[in-house]
C-alpha cells in the first residue's frame, strides 16, 4: 500500500501523515490557547521536545516562536482529498 501511495502522490504516506499532523497543529498554534504540550500530544507526537524538533526541521521555527510572531506565515499544501476535488 505505501508502495502504491508513493507511486501516486510522489510522496512516501509516513511523510504525508507528517505533513498532516504539522498542519493540524499549525491551526492550533494559531486558533488556540492550548498548550504546545497539548497540542503536541493531541496530533500525536510522544513529546512536546519531539514536536518542537519536527516542527522546527520542517519550518525553520519553533512552535513557541511561531505562535508570538503573528508575522510568519507558514506555507501548508492542502490534504490530497482537497487537491483531487479541485482536479475532477
């Protein structure tokens, strides 16, 4: 299956669920007044140092940073049920 999911997609499905958590959480940091320790936990990363280490190697910024400075936008590819809507 992750063989037919790459094929695909051009990407491997363990990045794709990454991807989809570090967006969900994304939202959070923005629309939420949970916890990074909460919201770490709640997309399913075994730590907040974990999540802060992946956040961080995917967006050059800590969750903590990210959250003061409103300025930083991050870019987040939509999930592939919303790109496939838009293609049919």
């Amino acid at each position: 299956m992750q063989k037919l999911f790459k094929e695909a997609t051009g990407i491997s499905l363990g990045k794709y669920i990454r991807e989809r958590r570090l967006a969900g959480a994304v939202y959070q940091l923005r629309s939420s007044e949970a916890s990074i320790f909460d919201i770490a936990l709640d997309f399913g990363f075994g730590s907040q140092s974990h999540f802060t280490y992946m956040f961080r190697k995917r967006f050059n910024i800590t969750p903590y940073d990210f959250r003061q400075d409103l300025s930083v936008d991050l870019h987040i590819e939509p999930p592939l049920h919303v790109i496939h809507q838009k293609t049919a």
